[in-house]
C-alpha cells in the first residue's frame, strides 16, 4: 500500500482514535481494550482494527489475554500494536530523509560529533518552552514527536527525587539506526538546549531495545 | 527463520587511542571499562570476549599496533550485539568516541559467523578485517550496514557448515566471565 493510502485510512475519526490509543500503550492492545478507551462496540471497533492492519499501520498477533493456557484457557485473543514501518507524504514530493542521511554519513566520515552537537543545542535553546511542571514537560517533548511517558516501574528515579520520564519514538529513527552514536548524540544534544534553564530536570543517555535513547529526570539545581 | 543456534556471531572493533590509557584525558574511558564489560558479560546473547593474560579486559594486547587496543567479541547473532552496542549503556562510551580514539581512515569493524563453540584467534581476526578493507562486505567478513545471515555465510562457505558439527552446540559460554575492552 502506497504511504498516502495508509495515510488516508485514518480519515475515519474512530479509526484515528484506536490507532493512537494503540500507539500510545507501547504493547500488545486487545479488541475489547480498545473498544473501551475509544467508546465504541467491540465488533465496530474489531472492523477498524483489522482494517488499519490492512493499511499496515497496524500489525496483529495472537495471544491469550487471561495468561491461563491448557483446555479452559479459551481462544487466544487477536491484539494489535503498531507497524514499525514509517509512512510520510510531502506534497510537493520532498526528500529530507536522503538529505539527512547523507548528511549525517559525511559527519560522521569527517568527524563532525561536536560542530552537530553544537548546533542541535542552539537549535534546542531555540525551541525551548514552559517546563513549568510535569505535565508541561511531557507536552513540550510530545510535540517534538518523543511520545513520553512516566516510568511507573522506575518509581522515584536514581536518587529518590521523582519519576523519570522515558520516550517510545525517536523522531530521528532512520538517521539514528544508521549512525547511532553521532545521531544519538545529537539528540541529547537537542534535549539538553531544549531543557537548558528549566530548574529541576535534565537528560541523559539511557538507552533501551525499541525506545529512544535518552530519559528525562529529576535534577538538583546545581547539577549540570 | 534459519537455525543460528549452530552458529554464533564474531565481532572485531580496533580502535586507535588518541592518548595512552595512563593519560588523563582518557581517564573516564578506563573508568568505565569495568563496568561496561560488565554490562557485555550479562547481556542478552553474549557469549564470549577476549580478554589479555591476567587481566579482565584485551586493553593490554596491541596486535594491530601500540596505540590500538583491541575488542573481540562472539554474540548469539546480530541483533544481540545490535543491542549491546548501541542500546545499552554502552552508547555513552560511543558518543564520547572521539575524545579517546583517533578517526579511522579505514575499516575498523568486522564481524563474520563461526560455529556455536568456536572461540576465534586474533589471526583470525585480522584475516577477516583485511577481508573486508581488500574486498568489501561479504558472507566472510561483513558490518552492521552489509550484514549477512549464518545461512548465507553457510552457503558462501562450505567449510563453516562442515565445522559446525564439531564443537558442542551451545557451548558458546567458554570464556565468559573473562573480559575484553568496550566495542568502540
């Protein structure tokens, strides 16, 4: 399917919704799951859910949802979670994807990690906006696409002074995958221009499979 | 799916020191090859690293000249090394790769298939990282970016599957527990 079909399969309003609340979980979502947090039918919503699998934003699996298995387990469950595959439409046609990856390859080749950290922190300084509180500060990442959320199982952070904030989507992914250590870099970079004076939080590298590298945490005031 | 647990993942890394490691200024590097060794040792799909006579890291075997220091390595498979490398706190080490380490000016990485027990010689090593600078990426001799499957190492090189038979199946945990330096 080409991206700007996929794409288009999210007109339908209850369809956009379950593939966000799908997006956002992280993990495995089940018919009944999704049919609640959108507020429609189970069979409504099990039509929209295989049809974003057909528009590969989706993809699906099967798995016993009551964690019993044997005879009386019941059948396993269908569930979904998001396609890692990356859909984008520009009209007119643009390519900063081949920019980009060019770009940072030539970087990289030159030995440019400290010129593109520099330029990621002003670029980050320059997008700066309130971080007031905790909501604040997952809402300004969330608009730069990180797709935050608060670690439950971190519960109070390294040192006992709150929760840590950790990313589903790196917004770099391609890039990243390509030349970790000089993109990753860049990102931190980034995170901290974007966090630069904002009392109370920095980042760091903790990188994990499947997420972006860098968390956001509490921070004394007179800790870098 | 192919059947890889016949077959482990070799990984050699050189790296050229911008300063010895008495140095200060690669103070923080030395600090941390401890513990990211340790990292390596307890990650999913390790399986073996080199490490020097007496020592729990390869720091001290200069085989590829008095400024590199050497990382042999041996994992489950790719993305098991994927992992380590660049999902893992073994990430900072990377991106502060250039304060420590000189650019390399040609390959400096390269990984290949061995049979599941085979621990692979630094002349080994070597032959498979000259493979890849003479030749470019092949099932012999290969990068992250040009990787290749045990089935096609296999397929490109009969003698990988006739050694296969040899060593135990799984037996890939010799060695761990002994330490080599951070894939740098």
């Amino acid at each position: 399917m080409e991206d700007i079909d996929a794409i288009a399969a999210l007109q339908d309003p209850v369809r956009r919704r379950l593939y966000e609340f799908v997006a956002a979980r992280g993990r495995e979502v089940g018919r009944n799951e999704a049919a609640e947090a959108v507020g429609v039918q189970r069979t409504l919503a099990a039509f929209h859910l295989d049809r974003l699998v057909e528009a590969g934003l989706l993809e699906s699996g099967s798995r016993r949802l009551t964690g019993r298995s044997g005879p009386g387990a019941g059948r396993p469950a269908k569930v979904y979670r998001r396609s890692p595959v990356e859909r984008q439409v520009a009209l007119p046609a643009r390519d900063y994807r081949t920019a980009a990856d060019l770009l940072a390859e030539a970087a990289e080749a030159a030995g440019l990690d400290d010129g593109v950290r520099e330029a990621a922190r002003r670029r980050g300084r320059a997008l700066r906006g309130p971080v007031g509180d905790r909501e604040e500060l997952a809402s300004l990442l969330r608009s730069r696409g990180y797709e935050p959320y608060w670690d439950e199982d971190e519960g109070e952070g390294r040192d006992g002074s709150g929760p840590v904030l950790r990313m589903r989507n790196c917004p770099f992914h391609s890039v990243a995958e390509r030349f970790p250590p000089l993109v990753c870099g860049m990102n931190l970079a980034l995170l901290e221009g974007l966090l630069e004076g904002a009392d109370g939080w920095r980042a760091r590298m903790d990188p994990r499979p499947g997420e972006c590298c860098t968390v956001v945490e509490p921070s004394k005031n007179n800790e870098p | 799916m192919p059947d890889n647990s016949r077959f482990h993942l070799a990984q050699l890394n050189i790296a050229a020191l911008r300063f010895p490691l008495d140095d200060p200024r690669v103070a923080d590097f030395v600090a941390a090859l401890e513990p990211i060794n340790a990292l390596a040792d307890a990650a999913p799909g390790f399986v073996w690293r080199l490490v020097g006579e007496g020592s729990d890291d390869a720091t001290g075997l200069r085989p590829f000249g008095p400024d590199v220091i050497v990382n042999l390595t041996v994992w489950e498979g790719a993305e098991a090394l994927w992992d380590y490398v660049y999902r893992s706190g073994h990430l900072e080490v990377m991106r502060r790769r250039r304060e420590w380490f000189q650019r390399h000016a040609e390959a400096h990485l390269a990984m290949w298939w061995v049979p599941a027990g085979h621990v692979p010689s630094l002349a080994e090593a070597a032959e498979r990282l000259e493979l890849l600078c003479a030749e470019g990426p092949s099932p012999r001799a290969f990068t992250f970016t040009s990787s290749y499957t045990a089935e096609e190492a296999r397929a490109a090189d009969p003698a990988l599957a006739d050694r296969s038979g040899a060593g135990p199946a799984g037996a890939g945990r010799a060695g761990a527990g002994q330490a080599s330096s951070a894939a740098v």
